[in-house]
C-alpha cells in the first residue's frame, strides 16, 4: 500500500514542474506548483518510511536487507530531481527566454 502511494506521489513530485513550465503560468502559480512538488516529494518518502516502520513490525528483516539500498538511491534520486525541477520552474518564471517579465495574473 505505501510502496503504490510513495511511486504516485513521487510521479506527481516530478511531473507536477513539468506540466507548469510546458504551460504559461504566472509567478504565483509557479510558486505553487513548485511548493506542491516539494511537498508531494516529502509525503513520498514519508510514506516509504512508513513500508520500513511496517517490515520492521512484522520483523521482516532479511526483506529490508534486500530493499535498502535502493531504496535508499530512490529516495536520493527523487530529492535531486525534485529540486532540480522546481529550479528550473522558478528560474523559468523569473527570467523568461523571450527577455519579457511575465506579466501578473490575478487569481
């Protein structure tokens, strides 16, 4: 259950960014979507310590000793291009390629 929960969390982490710089967006709904990410990115590794608080209760250790380490580089990759990603959102919005500061737009 939270290994299918942290994987969708973490695709919403990642294409979240994605989806607002391929869309004209203003700075606030950049900002948004950037603390949505890093917040979907979080709930994601909860949930992943959650599936080790859980192995540890039905003491299924020998299943954490195989898992660990890419779990581990999982959870590493996620951070990385998380925050990779709401860079590249948030200096897209700040400096835009045309040269243009994008214009406000009211909720």
């Amino acid at each position: 259950m939270y290994n299918v929960l942290s994987l969708l969390l973490g695709l919403v982490a990642l294409g979240l960014p994605l989806y607002t710089v391929l869309r004209p967006s203003s700075d606030r709904r950049a900002l948004r979507a950037a603390v949505g990410s890093g917040s979907a990115g979080l709930l994601a590794l909860l949930c992943q310590l959650l599936e080790v608080g859980r192995r540890i209760a039905v003491q299924d250790y020998a299943g954490l000793e195989d898992i660990w380490g890419a779990m581990l580089l999982a959870g590493v990759v996620l951070v990385l291009l998380t925050v990779l990603l709401n860079g590249v959102l948030l200096h897209s919005r700040r400096h835009p390629a045309d040269g243009k500061m994008p214009e406000e737009v009211s909720p």
